[in-house]
C-alpha cells in the first residue's frame, strides 16, 4: 500500500449539529473502505451506546446512525503521507485539509466540533483555525481518542467523556465542557 492516504468524504445529512473529526483513515480502514474499521477501535461502540437501541450494527447501519442522530464525520485531512496507520507518522509538509468552510457553510446548524483524540485537534489548530470565516457559535471540544493505541482509559471512561456529544445534540445546548486534553 503506498504511504499517500486520501481520506473519505463526510458523513453528514444537511441538519447536523454536531461534527466529530478523526485525523485520516487507518489502514484498516482504508483497505475496508470504512471509518474507524479497526476492529479495537472504540469509535462505533461508543457511537451505538450513545445513540443506538443495539450493538455490533453493519457499517450500512453505522453510517445511517450518525446523519439520523445530527452528527456528522469527517477527518481533518484530505489527504497526507503517512506510513503505516499512527497520527506520529504522518509527514508534516504532506497534509491537505478538508474544505470546512464550505462544510460548514452546507450545514448551518452545526454547533460543536468534537475532535477525536488531541492529534485531530492539534491539526485543526495548526492547519484550519484561522482559515476560517470566525463564528462565535461553535464549541471545540478534544476528547479522548477511540485508537486502541489510547489504551490508558478504559472503554466505559472513553464512553463518559464521550457523552458530552449527545449534550450538544440538545437544542439551545452548549458542549463546552472542560477539555480532555
């Protein structure tokens, strides 16, 4: 597999609220085609407990689950060198942010960005903040990473501080809450 990944479009219905970012596709999930494919990847059994009446849905459920809940997915980068699968290895010149202004110009009702993991974060601040139409209405809020490489928190600690996601699902409902840094 070559060392250039190209991300996948966003998940998203045009009445999202909430928009969580990964940094770009595993190679797991590269060669499935599917976000977060890992299989010790926390990121869906988080998402079916939060939003979810069953477990263990096929990745066509998972990826109805999200625009029906109002939340979106999408990863910082479009695209960017990176050999093997871990946010440590990817080539710094390399990277290519997605085109969030015109994401969040198509879904007006987005509120809250929720990063996954302080990579995707770090990213966002070095790569898209800044680059950005200011918008005093949208809460950033980094939370622990799903990776099975984030292995000091435990799934039901990753699954609490995840919660802060369906609290910005609320109308009027602010997600600022203290960082997970």
């Amino acid at each position: 597999m070559s060392d250039i990944v190209i991300g996948f479009p966003a998940v998203a219905a045009p009445d999202a609220r909430a928009l969580i970012l990964g940094t770009v596709p595993s190679v797991r999930s590269l060669e499935t085609g599917e976000y977060y494919a890992h299989p010790r990847n926390a990121f869906w059994r988080i998402m079916e407990t939060l939003l979810a009446q069953s477990a263990e849905l096929d990745y066509a459920h998972r990826k109805l689950l999200l625009p029906n809940a109002k939340v979106a997915l999408w990863d910082v980068l479009s695209s960017a060198e990176r050999p093997g699968s871990l946010d440590s290895a990817i080539v710094k010149g390399s990277v290519r942010v997605n085109d969030f202004a015109g994401f969040l110009e198509q879904h007006a009702n987005v509120r809250a960005v929720f990063f996954n993991g302080r990579a995707a974060r770090s990213l966002w601040d070095r790569r898209v903040t800044g680059m950005l139409p200011a918008r005093t209405d949208l809460d950033f809020v980094t939370l622990p990473s799903t990776s099975p490489a984030n292995a000091r928190l435990t799934l039901d600690e990753k699954i609490a501080a995840w919660r802060v996601v369906t609290a910005a699902l609320r109308p009027h409902q602010s997600a600022a809450v203290p960082r997970h840094d």
